[in-house]
C-alpha cells in the first residue's frame, strides 16, 4: 500500500518538468517514546488541545508540554539519543494544570529561560521558567491580570524596541451563554508592559481589542516588512455576527487600530481554527495560510506592500485541503492547526494541516485524517500524508513538527480530542531500523541582549542552491500550539550555506539591523549572536 501511495504522489506530478517531491518515512513512536497523554471534557474543549516545545535544560532537544483539557496537563523530558529513537519521560515540572487549551513558549522577563504562557478555560496562567524544566507561576509576581474567559489564542511581539513584550489573547464564546452561543463572542486582550522605574517585568491591565470575533487563532507578524509587526487575527463564523478576519495596527505608543477598506483590507469570513505564515517564491512578503471547515486559505498580497490587500491562492497553490484524501468519506474536512516546515530537507517550505471532527458533527468528515502537504519547485504543494505514514482518523487538534532527537528531521506530534496524542518519527529516507537523511540541513538559534533575547520578530535568511529562504521569528499562531528557539532550514544537495539575520526593526529594503553573512557547513546546530556572531552550538 505505501508503494502505491508514493506512486500516486508521483503521478500526480506527472509531465512536469520537476521531479515529484522526496516523501520522508514517519513512524508511530507514541507507545515506544512513552507519550501518555489525552485530551478530554465536553462543550468547553471542542477548541484546543495544544503542545508546546521548548528546550527547558539546555540539551538543544525540545521537551514538551501537552494540554489535557478536563484532565491535567503534562509535561515530558526529551530523553532522545541523538538520531535515534525518540524517549520522553513525565516529569513534575510545576505545569500540571487542570482546563488546559494550550500554550506557547516564549522568555517573557528576558532571563534567557524560556517562559510558558498556558491558555486555560478560566484564569490564563504565566508560567515562569526557573531553570532545569521547573515552572512557578507568576501572574502575581508580574502584576498579570489572567481574567475568566474561555482563552483560545495568543501571540506576543516586542513593539517599537520595546524591553518587554506586548501579549495579545484571543477569547472565544461567553461561558455563560452555552444554551445559544450564537453572538457572544467576548473581547480579545491586549495586555501592554508596564514602564516601570526599576526595569522590573510587570504587565499592565488588559485593554480590550473590539470588537472580538471568537479568535481562534493569532499571530503578531510583519507582513509588509516595515520592521513593525501588525496582528493578524483569524475568527470563527460559526458564532460571530458580522464579524470577519482581522488585522491590526498596534505600536507601543499609540491605540490599536483595525485595517479596515480605507487602508485596502479586503473582508473575508471563514471558520478560522489556526493560522501558519511563509514567504512563497522569491516573494519577501509571508503569505498566511488560514484553516476552517471545508476549503481552507492562502492570503498573498494582490499587489505592493502598500496595502494590506490580501488575494486568495490556495487553489492555485493545491492547499484547499478541503475533503479527506483517504477513509472514503466524502463530507468536507475540518483543519485546526497549521504549520510551515521543511520535512524532506529540500530547501522548499511544506505544510502541515492537523484534522479532526469537532465531536459528532454528521455534516463534516468523521474520517478526516490530517495532510502533509510537500512543496514543489513550481511553487504548488501535493498530498504526501498517506505515503509519508501519517494517516490518522481521530479528531486532531493542535500539533507541531519538531526535531525531537537532533538528527535534523522533523518529527510530529498531534493532540485529540477525547483519545491519545500521537507522536511520529521522521525516519527520512529510511526506516526505524535504519534511518537515512534526505537533505542537509540547519538548526539556527537566534540570540541578543536585552529583553528579546530570542530575536522574536528578526528574519532569518539562508542562501543555498541559488535562493534565499526567509524564516520569521515569531510568537504564536497554529492552534494553541507553539515552539521557541530553534528555526530549521532545509538546504537539499547543498553541504555548505551562507546566513544572517535581519534583526527585529529592519525594515525591507534598509540595511540598518542587517548582520553580516556567515558561511556554515550543513547538518548542524549553530547560534547567531547579534554581539558574537555565529557561535557553533556546544557538542553533546
């Protein structure tokens, strides 16, 4: 069946002058590497269900935190040897947190530990990173007003050189009104950091951002390369009334303020559950890729980066993603969380899509099982899901691809609804027995003083086999999942590359806040220090 599989993919790219994309092997590790958790509760947990990666001890191997909705949630130690198979151990980390959605690393009091902001039904919580994977909260300790709200998304961006971060959440639908929902949409937040005397993190009271649409997902991002990200918000249809995507203009010194069709915002309405940005082509703009129930989105600027006039490409592009591609069901397909990645190391951005039912809905696919959807060198993407090893039929929610063993493969890992999270291996071009790379690769860490010492809002850029790839440091987006710290780069036949950073600020076009390009040899781990340069990650 899988040869079958790898031989539809490469008719389906038949008579093109390309050849059809290289299909990565996965394999179901979920029992193996000891992943033990389930997403579970009624009405309050259809939405969410979210993972978090981060590299908590300093090993360069992501662990994870995994929401458990009505049950608590966990965090796992990455045991993982190097390039083999994967091994996570539950551990007591001070995040076993009850009506967990999901959550986002991110270094909020700029101590270089990795924070974790946690998106529950309730009280959002701010975990603070202490060093060796331990977490205290902190709401208290930096005048965090967490609220009541049923709180469904997040992003975070440091604005105008700001020392610490502004928080952006996304709420969902009253929690009182369960009876008839239809129109309850709460606010979403804006939560600004207080300008204290001391230099101490404290946040001030949320501000909310009206009107709310039900966010579910929410990504600060630049997306005409002013070095000042805008906030893009994707809403649900199903419950506003009137409402549509959002996008706003918000700078450290001034009220936030919608794009509206004045400033040649274009109204588009879907049943927005997650949102994924790249750069396609040659373009220095990202492209968003919005997923909702039926056919799902890609937003490319229709013209100059004047305006924020967004055209929609996916058909073009082959990512409506719209009906299941196995199990037989023909219903339309329900998408949740999104995700840009390189899976097959050949230098071209492919696309993750997590799927599921929302619980018994007869209208949609019960049989939906989530795509891997690989980039080709005309620039359209093709069904790999099936031959890669991903197919999966249950009701999908958050996920990630992550490099879980440092071998320069991306593994992943998918949150259910009301079952197990699953977790698969990329074993390349090989088997579980025998991997084999598919590529060369990069894992890039960026790193500066001051407050944003993630570089979050910098650009990357990797020059290899004739192009530049473009890779945006950024807080948020997906559904409720998020990683921090480590930007792969596929880099195909090339065994060396050329890199540097647009640090945060840069407008396209200037060379103020450029770095210096570095050459590298592939199939490693490096930093880039905005004071040091390019600092070669300490060998395990």
């Amino acid at each position: 069946m899988r040869r079958l599989a790898v031989a539809g993919l490469a008719s389906a790219l038949a008579g093109s002058l390309a050849a059809a994309p290289a299909v990565p092997h996965f394999v179901d590790e979920t029992d193996a590497a000891g992943l033990q958790s389930r997403f579970d509760g009624d009405w309050e947990y259809m939405v969410g269900g979210g993972v978090a990666a981060l590299d908590c001890d300093g090993s360069g191997l992501p662990s994870l935190f995994v929401a458990g909705g009505a049950n608590r949630s966990k965090f796992y130690r990455n045991r993982s040897a190097r390039g083999g198979a994967l091994r996570l151990v539950a551990e007591r980390s001070g995040l076993e947190l009850t009506s967990t959605l999901g959550a986002y690393p991110v270094d909020l009091d700029g101590d270089g530990q990795l924070d974790l902001v946690v998106l529950r039904v309730g009280e959002t919580v701010l975990m603070r990173g202490l060093g060796d994977c331990r977490f205290e909260r902190a709401n208290e300790r930096w005048a965090f007003q967490g609220g009541n709200e049923w709180t469904t998304a997040f992003s975070a961006a440091w604005l105008d050189g700001d020392a610490r971060p502004t928080l952006a959440f996304g709420t969902y639908i009253d929690r009182g009104r369960q009876e008839f929902p239809w129109g309850s949409c709460t606010d979403n937040m804006l939560v600004r950091p207080a300008r204290g005397a001391d230099g101490a993190l404290r946040f001030e009271p949320p501000q909310p951002l009206r009107p709310g649409f039900c966010a579910l997902g929410m990504l600060f991002s630049d997306w005409n390369r002013s070095g000042r990200p805008a906030l893009r918000i994707t809403n649900d249809r199903e419950y506003y009334k009137g409402g549509q995507e959002q996008l706003w203009r918000i700078a450290a010194d001034a009220e936030p303020r919608l794009y509206g069709p004045a400033d040649g915002w274009r109204p588009l309405q879907v049943w927005g559950m997650g949102i994924a940005s790249t750069p396609l082509d040659d373009s220095p703009y990202p492209a968003y890729f919005l997923t909702s129930m039926a056919d799902n989105k890609l937003q490319a600027l229709a013209g100059d980066a004047t305006k924020p006039a967004y055209q929609d490409i996916a058909f073009a592009r082959g990512v409506t993603a719209h009906r299941p591609y196995a199990g037989g069901d023909v219903h339309p397909s329900t998408a949740w969380h999104a995700q840009f990645a390189d899976v097959n190391n050949d230098g071209r951005p492919d696309l993750f899509v997590v799927k599921g039912n929302i619980g018994q809905m007869p209208d949609f696919a019960m049989l939906d099982p989530s795509n891997l959807l690989l980039g080709t060198p005309e620039g359209r993407f093709v069904e790999a899901g099936d031959a890669a090893g991903l197919r999966n039929y249950q009701r999908g929610r958050g996920g990630l691809l992550v490099d879980l063993n440092g071998d320069g493969l991306l593994d992943a890992i998918i949150v259910n609804r009301w079952d197990r999270a699953k977790l698969w291996r990329n074993v390349g071009a090989g088997t579980a027995q025998a991997p084999a790379p598919m590529g060369h690769w990069l894992a890039v860490q960026l790193r500066q003083g001051g407050g944003n010492r993630h570089a979050v809002g910098a650009w990357l850029e990797v020059e290899a086999q004739g192009r530049v790839q473009q890779i945006e440091q950024v807080v948020g987006g997906g559904h409720a999942s998020g990683t921090l710290g480590t930007l792969h780069v596929g880099l195909g036949d090339a065994a060396k590359a050329r890199l540097r950073v647009r640090w945060p600020g840069n407008r396209w076009g200037s060379d103020e806040g450029v770095g210096p390009w570095f050459e590298v040899d592939a199939d490693r781990m490096v930093i880039v220090d905005r004071e040091k340069g390019l600092v070669p990650w300490p060998q395990p």
